[in-house]
C-alpha cells in the first residue's frame, strides 16, 4: 500500500512531520493493507493566510479493482482533521468490505446455515 501526503503552501509540513502523519495512516488502515493500492492525503487550508485556523484533510483510498473511495475532514489542527479523516475513512471501509462478502440468503435468526462436519 502506498501512502502519500500532499500540503498546500498554508499548510507545508517539515519532512519528519509528513512521515509521522504517513505512519500514523499506514498503523491505522493497516488492516486493509491487503486491498488497498494507493491512499493519497491532501491537506490544505480552507481560511487562507490570514483568517482563523480551518483546515481540511481529503483521504482517497484506492481498493484493488475497484473504484476510489474519499472522505473529508475539517478541523481546527493538523492532528484533528487528519485523525478525523482517518477514523471516517476506517469505518467507510469497514462498511464497504462488509457490504461486499455479505452473501444474499445468508444466515438469519429463523433459518442459520447448516454446519459442516
């Protein structure tokens, strides 16, 4: 999986910054590693040089075969928006994986699958 961080120039973060950020994300979707290609950080200020900390963090998460899923984050901080866009991103992909292997006719209440012995 590969991670990348892109900045604004409102929001430039030094080189041990930026890596701290990328291994944050890759400790958190590291569960999905295995169908995940590419996700692709941008972080950028929506209040512009002079008026009050807004900024922004969009996630895009690209699964294997499949079409890119993005999430968006605002916050005050650098650590809130990206956390904030890390946690959604999380349970996108827990929703959309489920959705994925649930198999139609499943197992219900009234009628459980046969056990194989």
């Amino acid at each position: 999986m590969l991670i990348m961080m892109t900045t604004d120039t409102a929001t430039r973060q030094s080189a041990p910054e930026q890596q701290g950020w990328e291994d944050e994300l890759r400790a958190g979707l590291d569960r999905f590693a295995h169908e995940l290609t590419r996700v692709v950080a941008h972080l950028s200020s929506e209040s512009g040089p002079t008026g009050p900390a807004a900024l922004r963090c969009v996630l895009e998460a690209v699964p294997a075969g499949r079409s890119p899923l993005v999430v968006t984050e605002d916050a005050s901080t650098v650590e809130g928006s990206v956390r904030g866009a890390l946690h959604q991103l999380v349970r996108l992909l827990t929703s959309h994986d489920g959705k994925l292997r649930d198999d139609k006719g499943g197992e219900t209440v009234r009628h459980p699958r046969p056990t194989t012995a």
